[in-house]
C-alpha cells in the first residue's frame, strides 16, 4: 500500500507549543512532534495512505487541537 509522507508546520497560540506537542502524540498518523523556534512553533511528521487521507485525518486532526492557530502541510517528494 502507497504511503505519502508530509511535514506539518504549527502556529499555535502564545504559550501553547508545548501542550500542543504533547496532545500530537495521540494523533493517529502523527510522528516526531518537536517545538521549534523561529514562524513556526512545532513540526511534525506525519503519514496517511494517500493524500485525501492526509488531509482528511491527519492534518485536520491537528487543525482541531486546542492552541493550533494556522498550519503549512509540505508533502515529502522522491526525487
């Protein structure tokens, strides 16, 4: 079964990374959720069986925590 990986970028809200990095270890999908510093205040890899899934689970799971303010889904290419 094809598997499409991706990076997802967080914005959260002031004070919330890291409560946001700890609710991401219960989001099926969901791996590698590190804070970060600079625009973006947490990362994570993530995996879905192809890209409406990604977006459809993953990405709106995360989307739905509390603190997540914005996110930038970058889908990993084989080149």
């Amino acid at each position: 079964m094809p598997v499409i990986a991706a990076y997802i970028l967080i914005q959260t809200r002031v004070g919330s990374a890291a409560a946001v990095t700890a609710a991401l270890q219960d989001v099926p999908g969901v791996s590698e959720p590190a804070c970060l510093t600079g625009p973006y205040d947490v990362i994570v890899r993530a995996q879905a069986s192809d890209i409406h899934q990604l977006a459809k689970s993953v990405a709106a799971q995360i989307q739905s925590l509390v603190g997540v303010e914005r996110t930038v889904t970058c889908p990993v290419i084989h080149l």
